[in-house]
C-alpha cells in the first residue's frame, strides 16, 4: 500500500470531506469544572428553523420524575439498537440576522426494537428541534410494523436526551424510523459541529467541521451516543461553493447537495465531517493531505504525504490485516481542540501535528507530525474496526495506540531510535503520575463511568501514557511476534464490533500458548495487577541477608491512598547503556521526593553530565531539576543551583560548538540535535560565558532582515526565549508581529512560547489580556499561553491573579470545550510550594464550588 507514491498537486478547489471519526484527545478537565460546566449547560439555540413546521423555541419542562426513571440515567437502556442513520445538514458559513452561525439538519434513524418498550430514548444537545403536531419527532413502521402513536415528547437537558414516550409500545423484532428536524450553533467552541477561522489573502475564511468524541456527536444530530450502538450513515451536505454545481434550490437560495457514501457500521464518535475550502496533495492509493490552499502550495503537507504510505503499510503487516477502508484523508485545521483525532477515514490535526515545513519547522516539529500520524493510524484497526463497549476501557484504546505509534514512526524514520524515545517521552514522566496518592488504574468499572465529565477525566497521562507502556512491557515479555499475532485474531474475531479488555487477553493468550511460551501465570492474571490498581512497587533488596520487599511508590510517603488495591503487594519484578543511565537518575529523584533515600544522592547521579554528551540523561536530568527550579527559583538556594548546572552544562555547549563548526552545521544524528538545544537553552539560562551573545546575534539578525529567518529550526524556540528574555519592548513587539504573521502552524507556536520569556512583568501582563481576545489569540491556545506566562518565574503570580480576577470571562466566554481547566490550574499552581499559596488554591476552589463560576 505504501509503494509507488506520486504527489498531484491540485489547483485550490472547494472542499467538502466526509468520514469516519474516532478519538484522539488528551484533554483531562478538573472535577471541579467539569461539574460546575454541567450544572451550566447553555440550553438549545431558539433559532428559526427553515422548515415550514413550527420551531420549538424552548424544550418543554422536564416531567415529574424519580431518580430512578430511565431518562435520568446516564446510560442508554438496551430496548433499541440502531441500525442506519440518514442525516442531512446545512452549515451557514455567513452570519445571520444576529450575527450567529447555525446549521440546520434533519435525520432519519432505523432502529430494531430489541426488547418490547413504550420508550424512546435518543441523545440530543443543544438542539433546536422543530415540532410536529405537538411532538419533537415523527414515528414510521417499517416492514409492515405499525408504529405506535406519540404520547409526549420532551428534551431532557441534565442526562441529554430527546425523550419520546408512546401510547403503546414497540414490538420486539420490528423495524422502526424516528424523523428529526433540527437547528443549531455553528459555534466556535471546538465541540461538535462546530466553526473555525482563518484569514486568507485578507480575507476571513469560515470551516464548519466536527469533534464528536466523546459524547458531541448528539450536538450535530440526534443519535444513539454511546460506543457499543453502532450503526450505518448515509450524510447529505448542502453548500453554496461556486464551483459546485448548483443542484437543489431552499429559500430562494442555490445550493449543492454532495452526498457521500454509506460508511462502514461504526459508533457515531468516529464521524467526521468538514466543510472548507482548503485544497489537497495526493498519492496512490487513495492517501490525501488537506490544508489551507497556501500550506498545501508551500509543501507543508508533503512530509505527511510522504510517510503516511509507509506507516499504513507496516501496521497492515503488523495487525497481518488489510486497510479497512477505500479511502485515508487527513485534514490540518486552524482551530483544533486536541492535538489530533484519529476519525475512521478522516482524521482532523491541529496543523501542528501534520504541517510540516523542513524551512522553519524543527526536528522535534518533524518526530511530532510522524509519531502523531502513526498514532492515528493505529487506530483505524485498533479502536475503529474494534471498539471498546465503553469509555471504562479508554486506556486499552489510547494506550495501545500511543504505544504502536513509537513502532510505526520507528518504521517511518529508522535512524531516530524511535524504540528508545518512548521510555523518555512517555515512560518516565507519567511514573512521576502514578506515583502520587491522586492517582488512579487504568480500567474502570462500568458504572463509575457515566456522566459526559467523567469520560473526559479518563483523558489524561496515566490512559495514554501508562497505558502505553504496560503494553510495552507485556509486548516485551511475550516477544513483539507473538503480541502481533494475537493482535491478528482479536481483530479478526471482533471487527465491526465492540469489546471488552479481557478479550484482548484471551487472544494473546492463546498466542502465548500456540507459541509455547512459559509465564508465571495467565496474561490476564498478570495484567489485571497493573490495570485494575494504581501505582507500582518500590522494590528494597537488603543486600546483607538477601531479602527482597516491596511497596506502593509514593512520591509523598504521608499522602493517603483513598482507592484500595484488589491485590496483595503481589508486582513482579560508555558500560552502562543510555537508557540505564537515564534511569538511574529519574530513579533517584523519584526516590528522593518520596524520602526513599536523601536528596543528596539524587544530586549525585548527576555530577557525571559534565562528562556526558547523550541526549536522553541530559533530558532526563532536566525533567527532574525542573522540579527543584519550580521549588526553589525564588528562594536563596537558586544562585548554588545555577552555579552547578553552569559547571555541568559547559563542557556539553563547548562539545556542540566543536561538532557544529562553530554553529554553522546541524548536528547529524537525531537525539544531538535535540541535545544540542538543552546544551544552548541550559547554557544561556545559567549565564555561559558566549550564549547569549550568541543567540541574541541571531535574533538581531532576524530583526533586520525578517525576510529571511536564518536561525535553525531546530533552535527557534531556545534562540527566541533567550533573545526575548535578554531583550525589552522592541524585541517583544517583533515576535508578536512574526506571530501574528505566521502562516506555518509550528512556526506561531514557538513564538507563541517565546513571547512569555521576557523579564518585564508590564509585557507579561499585557500578553495575558491578550489570551481573551480571540482575535489576537486562538480559544484552543489561550491555556497553553498562560501556562507558559506562568512557567516563568515573573509570569506565574501575574497569571494566578490574572486568571482569578477573570474567572468569569474565562468560564462563561471560552467554557470547558476550549480551556483544559485541569492543565490550567495545574500549569498556574505548580510553583506553589507553602502553606499560604495551598490556602489561595483552597479559598479559589471554594468561591468555584458555593459561589458559583460567576462570583
């Protein structure tokens, strides 16, 4: 599949691209928020429908009930199964009236009634439904079923639901259509069907294109949104692009009716649908990158194009099954909640994650693009042809394809050691997670997953990354031959349909037996102990007698562990290679800020690195002194700190200045080049005798002649952080306008970090106003620009006050759908370290829960 690739660059046409959707987003929002998000739901929009019937401008009041009715529970009842959707919509991409953008819709569902029932129960969010006779729906028999007569029907807004009860009930075996004629807000709150923005050539062009997972395709159209109700859809698109022919005439206006082909039975997470006007690249077989018309002439989708055949290729080999669909589009979008999602067919980008310009972009820009790609990839078997029954199961979904997305961007690009990466990338920093009493295991039960909130918890570090590598290690320790095998009839026995996690289990067993491989004990016995606990051991041997023991790691040995264990403490358990010397140090610092051993010797694994010139200690050690510079950078141990790390870090810049020729070359080898920016950003940020000179030169460079941007990609990011911090006004204002100016999605996000560098407390505060206003910067990156404000150490309490004293904008004007709360109230608090700043925290979170969002 991945042979005999050409590219066909096309002129700029009109696009409008469906497919199949499924999930990709590490987005984990606090509790706090999450619920305080669902107590203030915005009700549907009371827009005037198109159609002739009368609209409903408000849902009815929610009958009488009891807890224990069906339509107040979380959970679809398993009376219905779907069989077939019929949707068409209509997506304004010109303001109305009120200046609000809306979509209108209608929907036709085949349903077979399973279990007899005189209800109805299909999930509906911010609909505007028209109603007809009364009712919000029409009920059809099909197959000479008769179907019962509507009684009343109502949206239910905390659980939501359209419910529809019946005079009489639904009979067991038949076969039924229920009608829906909708509006909606083409809003740009990057959930659902949504709206996104970009100017081009001076004008301002309008995307309407979707997120559906977890629980957002009911903002589109009403369905049965739950994974395991998986069904057929045929989608219509009506537009008004002139280069489609006109072939269908509403309210006086031309419009193009494009209908695609019925996907493949799939849960209706996995939709997606855009309406654009980008442009593409392609190659055979059917591989198309889409993007703005201008990334796409500037060859910013070529790099994807490239390794997307091969990546398809070596997962075909690897499951031993063939590409399940016709057809792989993927979509670079300007305003994109997630870093990806993985659609079944289409898959939807930030552009970061598929944009990529070997001009500007850097080689981490490059290894971020692959590994993402192989990430969404995966999934097209793993996640799309099988689904896990529910969200319980996230971690088996996202873990698996986190940890086979370092094995098909290893396929991808041979030479970056993509194997030895993943330890670094995701290994080492979600134990630092796992190792804190609020951690949680992997698989939930069923029932304690069940609000929209709750699914959106479980996307964190511990489901992607943990996740990734316990599979690992079971890959390991069965041999990767054999976990591909049992990958093959797991897929085999399962595709088209939904699972649970044990029956991957059962299917690498089986591949373990046939193999003749001997285990301690059944797959499922051995994994069961790292997914249904949280944590892992700290193994103490006593090297005088002998004897071995171990307990719960915990980073702080006093905090207490509110989730019992099911398990007794039962785990199993230039000389030196790289990754041991990594581990090593990672090990000591986790041991010393649980108090296992004395923070001294931590310190002491790392006064090799001066003779050290390896990327993944040197990253490691700076991961883990990161800590000590967010406790200490304010206190009077910060000046012996940074005489340290000046010593360690100077024979590694002088090293790099050799290899480079005086820093005219880039380094050869993948993981220098990363090295080579810890040793310049290390070595200015500790003062370095020649750094700043260095990257402030080449920032004066740029200055004069910003046509032409000399400084590596690989460097921006250090070189712009260094030359801004070193710099005042006259610098800051530059970035700003090369930001503003950016037309490369990777190229705007470094200085988008670098502009929160500067010393001057008035050009931090005046970044932070910046963040509310989406005409200077995008909702989906307004958090990570005040985590990175408050990541330096004049920034953080301007954005801890910043962010309290708007709180009300924040939450009612941006809402949960584009700021992660969790990471930014994390990212704002991680400086914190007395017991004044935990009472702020504390005081704040209470004004939040009893004062309301609006205090």
């Amino acid at each position: 599949m991945g042979k005999g690739f050409y590219i066909s660059k096309v002129v700029a046409v009109t696009c409008v691209v469906v497919a199949i959707s499924a999930v990709a987003t590490i987005i984990a929002l606090s509790v706090v928020y999450s619920q305080e998000k669902s107590k203030n739901e915005v009700t549907a929009p009371s827009t005037t429908s198109p159609n002739t019937a009368t609209p409903s401008t408000q849902p009815p009041s929610t009958t009488p009930s009891t807890p224990k009715e069906p339509w107040q529970r979380y959970r679809l009842p398993d009376s219905l199964a779907p069989i077939s959707y019929n949707v068409t919509l209509w997506p304004r991409l010109e303001p109305n009236a009120n200046d609000s953008y809306i979509f209108s819709g209608k929907s036709k569902v085949v349903f077979k009634c399973v279990k007899e029932t005189d209800l109805i129960l299909i999930h509906s969010n911010k609909l505007n439904l028209t109603t007809f006779k009364g009712h919000h729906a029409t009920l059809t028999g099909l197959d000479g079923a008769t179907a019962p007569t509507v009684k009343i029907t109502w949206l239910e807004v905390p659980t939501q639901y359209l419910v529809v009860q019946l005079k009489s009930p639904l009979q067991a075996g038949s076969m039924y259509e229920l009608f829906t004629d909708f509006v909606g807000e083409l809003a740009d709150d990057l959930g659902g069907f949504y709206r996104s923005e970009y100017i081009e050539d001076g004008v301002k062009k309008v995307v309407a294109t979707t997120q559906m997972q977890p629980t957002d395709a009911r903002k589109a159209f009403p369905c049965f949104d739950e994974p395991a109700m998986k069904a057929y859809l045929l989608l219509h698109q009506l537009h008004t692009f002139v280069c489609y022919p006109v072939n269908i005439t509403m309210h006086g206006l031309n419009l193009t009716q494009t209908r695609f082909e019925p996907t493949e039975i799939m849960s209706t997470y996995l939709l997606a649908f855009v309406v654009c006007e980008f442009t593409y690249i392609a190659s055979k077989p059917e591989v198309r990158i889409w993007a703005r018309r201008k990334a796409i002439e500037e060859g910013q989708g070529d790099y994807a194009l490239e390794k997307t055949g091969p990546i398809l290729a070596f997962f075909e080999k690897y499951y031993n099954s063939s590409y399940p669909l016709k057809k792989s589009d993927q979509i670079a979008l300007p305003d994109f909640s997630a870093g990806a999602m993985e659609n079944w067919g289409l898959i939807t980008y930030r552009e970061t994650a598929l944009l990529y310009n070997p001009g500007v972009s850097s080689n981490g820009d490059k290894e971020w693009v692959a590994t993402v790609i192989s990430h969404e990839l995966a999934h097209m078997w793993f996640g799309n042809l099988v689904t896990t029954r529910w969200w319980n199961d996230l971690w088996l979904n996202e873990g698996f394809a986190t940890y086979v997305s370092y094995l098909g961007a290893n396929k991808a690009e041979p030479t970056w050691n993509m194997k030895d990466l993943i330890v670094l990338n995701e290994i080492f920093g979600v134990m630092a997670v796992d190792a804190l009493a609020s951690s949680h295991p992997l698989s939930s039960k069923e029932e304690d997953i069940l609000k929209p909130e709750h699914i959106s918890e479980l996307f964190d570090s511990i489901t992607y990354s943990k996740g990734a590598a316990v599979l690992r290690m079971l890959s390991e320790f069965i041999t990767e031959s054999v976990f591909s095998k049992g990958l093959h009839t797991y897929l085999e026995e399962f595709k088209y349909n939904n699972t649970v996690y044990t029956d991957l289990w059962k299917h690498l067993q089986m591949a373990v037996d046939k193999a003749g491989i001997s285990l301690p004990g059944p797959v499922e016995v051995i994994m069961n102990r790292w997914i249904l606990q949280m944590g892992f051991p700290v193994v103490t041997i006593d090297t005088k007698t002998g004897s071995i023991t171990q307990k719960h790691f915990l980073l702080d040995p006093d905090s207490v562990v509110d989730r019992p264990s099911p398990f007794k403490s039962v785990f199993t358990f230039q000389d030196i290679p790289v990754i041991n010397r990594a581990q090593i140090i990672d090990d000591a610092f986790n041991l010393a800020r649980a108090k296992t051993v004395n923070t001294t010797l931590a310190l002491r694994t790392t006064k090799f690195l001066h003779k050290e010139v390896e990327y993944m200690p040197w990253q490691t050690a700076r991961r883990n002194l990161d800590y000590f510079y967010l406790m200490f950078d304010r206190s009077e141990v910060y000046g012996p700190m940074q005489a340290y790390i000046k010593k360690q870090v100077t024979p590694l810049f002088n090293y790099f200045k050799d290899l480079t020729v005086n820093w005219t070359k880039i380094p050869e080898n993948h993981t220098d080049q990363y090295n080579q920016v810890n040793a310049i950003s290390l070595a200015c940020s500790t003062g370095v005798e020649g750094c700043n000179n260095l990257t402030t030169g080449w920032f004066k460079e740029w200055m004069e002649n910003k046509a032409n941007n000399t400084i590596s990609p690989n460097l921006k990011s250090t070189v712009y952080c260094s030359a801004i911090a070193a710099g005042g006004e006259k610098e800051w204002d530059f970035a700003w306008s090369m930001y503003k100016n950016a037309t490369i999605a990777s190229e705007a996000d470094k200085l988008m970090y670098a502009l929160s560098c500067t010393k001057q407390p008035w050009l931090l505060n005046r970044y932070l106003k910046y963040c509310l206003d989406p005409k200077k910067i995008r909702k989906q990156d307004a958090t990570f620009t005040i985590v990175y404000i408050a990541s330096n150490p004049i920034g953080q309490p301007l954005a801890w006050d910043f962010i309290r004293s708007n709180w009300n904008h924040i939450f009612n004007d941006y809402g949960g759908g584009s700021f992660s709360f969790g990471r930014l109230i994390d990212g704002v608090t991680k400086r914190f370290s007395t017991e004044f700043e935990y009472k702020q925290v504390q005081f704040h979170l209470y004004l939040v829960l009893f004062a309301g969002p609006n205090f």
